[in-house]
C-alpha cells in the first residue's frame, strides 16, 4: 500500500471566516445568535463578522469603534436591551431580521 498523505484542512475559524464575507452569510449568522439570547454568543458572532470584514479591508474605522462599543455592552451586566426588544417582538409576534444592505444601482 502506498503511503497516501492527506493534505491538512483548514481549521473551522479560518472556514467560518471565509464563509462571513458573504453578505448574506453574515446576516444569516447574526440573526439565528440573536435568536439565542446569549450576549456572549452574540458578542463572540459580531466579532466573526468584523473579522471577516476586516479581512477583505471592509470595515471603517467607525464601523470599528461601533463594535468595541457594543462589545463593551454586551459583555457589561447591561446588556438586555437589546434582547429586551427580542422577547417583546416575539411575544407580538414578529422577529428581528438581519439582512445585507441593497447594493446602490447606478442608472445610466
């Protein structure tokens, strides 16, 4: 028998961060940690995201101060507000929705 090597894979991170620069991704994954009420979760979600926009050199500097603002908040006993607004909505029957911003169409 041959020896066979098998080339090593990629690790998960470096996968789930590929997978987050596409848009719809990224909202996919922000909406289900939303759905699970865990700040740390959420906070541990937003910082994939950033990462991956950060890879692609898609994240301005304001976009950067935003994050560590509401990582602060999310990791801070204050942190239910916004899930506050989650169980609110769920109990009248709607939910949160993530989604990619529209591209702007330039017309000719």
């Amino acid at each position: 028998m041959k020896n066979v090597k098998i080339p090593p894979s990629d690790s998960y991170y470096d996968y789930l961060i590929s997978s987050l620069k596409d848009p719809e991704e990224s909202a996919m994954y922000i909406e289900v940690t939303l759905e699970e009420g865990d700040p740390k979760l959420l906070n541990l979600a937003m910082g994939n995201v950033v990462a991956a926009h950060e890879k692609m050199n898609n994240l301005s500097e304001e976009a950067k101060l935003h994050y560590q603002n509401l990582s602060q908040m999310l990791l801070s006993d204050e942190n239910s507000e916004i899930y506050t607004l989650v169980a609110l909505l769920n109990e009248m029957g709607f939910r949160l929705e993530v989604k990619p911003k529209e591209s702007e169409s330039v017309s000719s």
